[in-house]
C-alpha cells in the first residue's frame, strides 16, 4: 500500500531543538528521516522513535547528497526539509581566527546550503514543500562575544527572503524560526564560556542573569521552538512564506 504520511528530513536532530523536531514531527504521524555528526544521540534516538537517522556532517555536500537520497529511497520523496543544524562559537571581531571563521561559515551558512541544494529537488519533484530554517533572534539583534555566530545567523535570514521569492511560483514555501535563549546542549557548552568572561566561571549566576533579561522570566526549552518550527512545516502555514519568526519570550520586544 502507498504511504501517504508526510515525510521530513531534518540536520542536527540528534539533541536540543532538532530532537525535539524529531520528537514533535513523529508524533504528528510524519516519515521522519534526519542526519547528524552526533552517531551516539542520533542511533538513540531513532531507535526510541521509529525514524531514520543518517550519519553525516552538513560541511559535506556529498553527506547531504546521500543521506537526502536515502531519505527519498526510504519514504518515497519529501514534503518538509528543515535546515537545524548549527554551531555557535564565542568571539568578536577583534579575536575571531580564521579557522573559526571558516568553522562557523563552513556550518551554519555552507551547511544549511547543501542542505537545501540537496532536499529542495525532491520537494519540487511533488509540486509542493515547505523549508524551515532554524536562524536565531540574532537575525534581529546583536549580542556580546557572538560575532561569527551573529554573521552566520544573519545570512540565513536572507537566505529565506531570496528562496521564498525564487520558489514561491514551484509552490515551495520558506520560513525562518528566530529564538531567543533555549536551553540546549549548545548553551551548556557556551555559557560555561561566557560565565567565565563575566560572572567569574559561575555559571548558575550566568544563567540567572541571562533569564534576567526575558520578559517572561526565563529562557525558552526545545519543544517550545519545535512547536514553531512544526507549525511552519504544515498546511496550517500555508499562507506563510519569506517569514523570519521570532520564539523569544519577548526578548526583542523592549
Ligand atoms: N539554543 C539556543 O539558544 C538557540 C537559539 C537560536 C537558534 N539556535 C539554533 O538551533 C539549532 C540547533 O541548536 P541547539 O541549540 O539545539 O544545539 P545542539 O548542539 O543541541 O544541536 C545542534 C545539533 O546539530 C548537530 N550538528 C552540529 N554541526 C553539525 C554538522 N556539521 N553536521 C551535522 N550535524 C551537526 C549537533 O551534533 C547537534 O545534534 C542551531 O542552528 C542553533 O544555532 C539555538
């Protein structure tokens, strides 16, 4: 029999916000394939709920080439590509190095590239598709030590604009989820960093300070954004295109 379920095939699901897409796409009775660095989370993962994981780094364009054909051989071609997977470093202009540079141009504009280069065909190959993109609220602000971050980030929102314009005609819709601080392995990592740069390594005291600056008192958790991201992947956003959407507890309101 046909298999009439949706399928997406989502980058970086192996922990924080691109498991919780994982999480909340498998949930909703969608094809779920997506393909991450991470062997260990991912197997884990896919193992827990039933969809594919795929091994492979998004820097390699032959990675995506394959693991979006897997994909494809697997489910019978996609409706949803969700570009997720990102990396953030902690720098400024004054001290970023050209290693680091080309790591977070290499990761977060190249890699969201491939993936789009890879997964856009087959979306059009049915006439209808929609892409996500996990950009960032710094698409929207600036924020301290986060220059390569902040450079990156930037440019996916624009990236949103150019294909929303390009693919809407293909029936194509692009979109773009802006959070503000999530509580992900990611932050973990960097706030042990930037505690150690402003609140003399105490992280705790790090973290406060940075709920400090949410309206709503505290940073954001990973299914909040993949509620966003899910929602701009269905037909209940069908007229939603070229939109950087922002899930930051009201940060950037002030
Ligand atoms: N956590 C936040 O506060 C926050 C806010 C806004 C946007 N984001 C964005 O959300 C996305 C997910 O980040 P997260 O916070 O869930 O962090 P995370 O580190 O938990 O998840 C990132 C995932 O991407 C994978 N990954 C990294 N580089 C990869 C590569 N080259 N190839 C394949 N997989 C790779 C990692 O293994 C990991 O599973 C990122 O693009 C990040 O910039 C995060």
């Amino acid at each position: 029999m046909k298999d009439t379920r949706k399928t997406v095939f989502l980058t970086g699901g192996s922990t924080g916000i691109g498991a919780a897409c994982v999480r909340k796409f498998a949930r909703e009775g969608w094809n779920v394939a997506f393909m991450d660095v991470n062997a260990g989370d991912g197997a884990r993962l896919a193992a827990e709920q039933g969809v594919l994981f795929l091994e492979g780094d998004t820097r390699s364009r032959a990675d995506l080439d394959q693991a979006v054909a897997a994909a494809c051989r697997q489910f019978g071609g996609l409706d949803c590509v969700v570009a997720n997977a990102g990396i953030h470093r902690c720098n400024t202009v004054l001290d970023i190095s050209e290693e680091e540079l080309d790591l977070m141009i290499d990761t977060n504009i190249k890699g969201t590239v491939h993936t789009l280069r890879a997964a856009v065909p087959c979306l059009m190959s049915r006439g209808a598709g929609s892409v996500v993109i996990n950009a960032s609220d710094q698409c929207y602000v600036g924020k301290p030590n986060s220059f390569g971050y902040g450079l990156t980030k930037g440019a996916l929102g624009q990236i949103v604009k150019g294909m929303a314009i390009d693919l809407g005609p293909k029936g194509i819709r692009v979109n773009a989820v802006c959070a503000g601080t999530i509580r992900t392995p990611l932050t973990e990592t960097l706030f042990q960093r930037f505690a150690d740069i402003t609140h003399g390594g105490d992280t705790g005291a790090y973290w406060r300070s940075e709920a400090a600056l949410y309206p709503l008192g505290r940073v954001g958790e990973a299914h909040e954004v993949a509620e966003l991201m899910y929602f701009l992947a269905s037909d209940a956003a069908s007229f939603m295109t070229g939109g950087l959407y922002l899930v930051d507890g009201g940060l950037t309101a002030g």
